[in-house]
C-alpha cells in the first residue's frame, strides 16, 4: 500500500500516522509493522514456534513437495494500485510497474489489456484521479526520488503541465470539489514547516489559499459547500485534538476537549453539510465513528465494533456508506444501505480477502482490491445492480504457481500474564512432523 497524499493518510488511525510519521513502523499489506520492537519479535517468533508444532501433528500426513521460487521470481510480480473510474465509467486509472518503473495506466472494465498513459522511464508516476467530466488525468510525481512531489496534469494527447512548480514545494491531491469546478491541495510553498490547503480553478489553473496553516494543523476533511475544515493536531503520538474552522468567518472552534489521552481523525462531512464524521477512541480501547452536528454542537456514535476502523466514507450521493476495519491483522471491508441502515453483502472471492473499495459516481459500479498472503493485489469490478463481479488483473508472476503458495492463518497464544496475543502462521505445503522446514 502506497500512502502518497494525505488524504490516504487520513484514512488512518491518528495514532498509526504518527508511527508512520515518526518511523517508528511502516504499513504494509494490512499489517502494522513494528521497527526495532524485539519484544513484538520475538513473540512473533513463539507464536510461530507453538503453531508450527501443533499444526504439524495435525497435517503429518498432509504435506506434500512444492516447486521452489527464487526471490527474483516474486520479484516479478506485477504491482497495481489506485482504480479511480473515468467520467463514462468503462475504465480505471491506475499505477503499475508493469515496465519496471511505476506509470499510469487505463484499465478497461471489459477485461482487455492496460494502456499505458505515461511513459517515463525514470520518474515513478502515481495516478490521483480523471478529471470529473473528461479524460485529462492528474497525477504525482518526484525528481530523482527527492520525495518533492508535485501534481501534473496530462491531456489526453499526452501534454504534461506541472500545476503546482516550486523547486522545493510539495503538493498533495485532497479531492475535487463537489462543484466539479476545482480541486483542493495541500502544499509547503509558503512555509517549508507547515501545509497550506489551496483550491486550484479549472477554467485557468490558479490556486488561491484557502487555509493558511501557521499552527502545525492537518486539514482530514473538506465540507461540500467549502464553508467549513476539519483540523486536527497532534500532541503526542497518541493524543491529538481536533477543530473546526469556519472559511468565511476565520473563526476556529475546538471541538475534541477530552481528558487524558485520545485520537481524532475527520472522515467527511455529509452533503447536507449538517454532520463532520470523525473517528475517535475516546473513552474506549477501540477506534469507532461518530458524527457532530454543527449547529447543535452535539456528538453521536453512529458505528462501532470490537476492532479498531480504519476508514469510512460516503459515496457520491450517499446512496452506500463504507467502513474499513482493522480485524484480526487484516483489513475488513463493511458496506452498508444507508436508507435502510442495513448491511450489505460483498460477492464472496476465493483465496482472497477485499481490503479496500471505491463506488463509481453513478452508484452502480465499485472496485474492489482484493489481496491475500498468497497473492499480491488484483483489481474486480463489481456491479452493484446486476451483482456481475469480474477480475481485471493477474498480477501473480506466471512462472509461479499459485497452488505452491499458502495462505496465512490467525493463530493466539498465551502471553506471560494470560494475554491472549494474535499473530500470523503460514506453514509450507511441504511441512510435516517428519520434514522439518524453516519457519520466520
């Protein structure tokens, strides 16, 4: 998973962006990822170790000898990300290595191949998003690794125009506004410390400042009408606060006065402009989601669950809410009606597990990234109407064979105080009590 703007960023927990911030993890596949951390490590390690005993007796007579790969071959493997639909909605804008290095390509929903878009051969080219109403595309890009990365535009003729130049200015996409007129970005330009947010026009590509950060903030959500900003700064690696900033009036309310520490992170605001939705952990172990009203100033939980939620967020016109959560090492993807409030399901897919989702502007179609421990991701596009699902991608090296590969499982163990800890057990076909194998 790439965390290329902050608006992905956002779609995190307030505590695991600072990890990440402050390098003290990395996110990879679902998982949190500890630096440094041998006491994680090593109970890792145990885990494995009690596993691997058990499941071995159990499987003694169920192993069997599989081809051996090199780390060259999984190299191989075809990298894919994003899958933002094109106004007509017959294709996704992604990014792949397919060429070695990453560039844009369109993905037709028809099945056919990718076409590339961007041809660079040095540059890694990330794909934001089409343009709301054609097909110029957006997307981020660095020189020579220097992390400065700035928003292009590129026309369908292949034109390039770099929107936001600034030898040592770094912009990020924060979405288009709802009147399909502009987008909003944040960018150091002013102030090498702090993001400013701007809204860059379409009709003549000038960005004008909407938010002028002086205090450390970080803009999470952006209201509909553009009256109003969800902020949040951190205080400690697990304590942050959270305001509202009114754009018209300059006037800036805090709205996260709590006792001890919490985590906030805005979502979105609804397109009545009545609710922000936020998700938080106050007062609980887990992380749920909660709207405030703005007028009345009051908080409601509106969804919770014995795991920790990533993300969540609306569709176009409401029709569906989304909610990504952090269930046992892996992310779970819940769909909900928002008329009826009642869940819905997701076509089953085997082998794999869904981890994130983005429903089409018209609310008919949604793509899926589906991935698993034994495979890296691959696209589906999915019709919410006719319930029709269909595979984009094979990203799996063909030299490999997937039957050769194992899926991982959630094993517990007993801490040294009785706590139950979970940890990942993948044990290779070929494993068995009388074939020992290695185990990490």
């Amino acid at each position: 998973m790439f965390l290329t703007t902050p608006q992905q960023i956002n779609k995190l927990p307030i505590r695991l962006v600072h990890c990440l911030r402050n390098k003290k993890c990395y996110y990879q596949a679902g998982y949190i990822i500890p630096i440094n951390d041998s006491i994680i490590f090593l109970h890792l390690v145990q885990s494995v170790l009690a596993a691997c005993s058990q499941q071995q007796k159990d499987n003694k007579n169920q192993s069997r000898e599989v081809k051996q790969y090199t780390i060259a071959q999984f190299y191989e493997n075809l990298g894919i990300y994003g899958g933002s639909f094109s106004p007509d909605e017959t294709k996704l804008l992604v990014s792949s290595n397919k060429t070695g290095i990453f560039n844009a390509y369109a993905l037709p929903l028809d099945g056919s191949e990718m076409i590339p878009l961007t041809q660079s051969k040095e540059e890694s080219v990330f794909a934001i998003s089409y343009f709301p109403q054609d097909e110029r595309i957006l997307y981020s890009s660095d020189k020579g690794g220097n992390e400065i990365n700035h928003i292009y535009m590129q026309n369908p003729d292949g034109q390039v125009t770099d929107l936001t130049p600034g030898e040592n200015a770094k912009a990020s996409f924060m979405g288009w506004a709802r009147d399909e007129q502009s987008f909003f970005f944040n960018s150091n330009q002013r102030d090498p410390r702090y993001f400013d947010l701007y809204e860059m026009t379409l009709h003549d590509f000038s960005p004008a400042l909407v938010y002028q950060n002086d205090e450390g903030m970080d803009v999470g959500a952006i209201s509909k009408d553009k009256q109003y900003l969800a902020l949040v700064k951190s205080i400690t690696t697990s304590n942050n606060e959270m305001y509202l900033y009114d754009v018209r009036t300059k006037k800036l309310k805090h709205i996260s006065k709590h006792e001890g520490d919490a985590s906030y992170s805005p979502q979105f605001f609804d397109l009545a402009g009545e609710y922000l939705y936020y998700l938080t952990n106050e007062g609980d172990e887990f992380t749920y989601l909660v709207r405030y009203h703005l007028e009345k100033e009051t908080k409601e939980k509106v969804w919770e669950t014995n795991w920790d939620i990533w993300y969540a967020y609306q569709s176009y016109n409401e029709k569906y809410r989304v909610i990504g959560v952090n269930e046992d090492a892996s992310t779970r993807v819940y769909l909900f009606d928002i008329a009826s409030g009642n869940p819905l399901d997701f076509p089953e897919i085997e082998g794999g597990g869904i981890t994130s989702v983005n429903i089409s502007k018209s609310e008919k179609l949604m793509r899926l990234t589906v991935a698993s421990s034994a495979s890296p991701n691959n696209l589906y596009v999915y019709n919410l109407e006719t319930k029709e699902l269909n595979k984009l991608t094979n990203t799996l090296n063909p030299e490999i064979d997937a039957e050769d590969l194992v899926f991982g499982k959630v094993v517990r163990y007993q801490s040294f105080d009785g706590t139950e800890i979970p940890a990942i057990y993948s044990q290779p076909h070929q494993a068995s009590a009388d074939n020992k194998v290695p185990a990490l």
